[in-house]
C-alpha cells in the first residue's frame, strides 16, 4: 500500500511540476519577444549604420519566439476547446 501512495504522489508532484516549468518558460518566451519587439521599433525609428546590423540581429532573435509564440497560441486554444 505505501508503495502505490509513494508512486502516486510521485506522479502528482511530477506532473504539477512540469506544467509549473511550462508555464514559466511560456511566460519566459512571451516576455522575451515583446521586449525584443519594442526594441526593434525604437531601433526603426533611429537611423545609423551599426543600428541596422542591431535590427538585423533581432529580427533572427524574433522569428523563433514568434513561432513559439504561436505555438503557446495553437496549444492553448485546442486545450480551451478540448475541454
């Protein structure tokens, strides 16, 4: 009996965890691409040859949070509807 409580406490703790990790890397990411964003717009606005080099960079820097930004999306819409 006490094996079946340890193991099912084990498998509770695990899977709270886990969704607690996902959750602070989504906000991770999302916190991320914004500030990036807003970066790339004041960097729009200025003018200078090594701010575009900067531009440059942020937009690699972007494109991937963007995708998983919208993975977040896809994900949380299919969890809203599946239930």
């Amino acid at each position: 009996m006490s094996s079946t409580v340890t193991t099912a406490t084990i498998t509770s703790v695990t899977s709270v965890t886990s969704v607690a990790i996902a959750a602070s890397l989504a906000l991770v990411l999302i916190v991320a691409l914004l500030l990036f964003l807003v970066q790339r717009e004041i960097l729009v606005a200025s003018s200078g040859g090594r701010l575009a080099a900067w531009r440059k960079a942020l937009d690699v820097a972007i494109v991937p949070l963007a995708m998983g930004f919208g993975l977040i999306v896809v994900v949380k819409v299919i969890e809203t509807l599946g239930h």
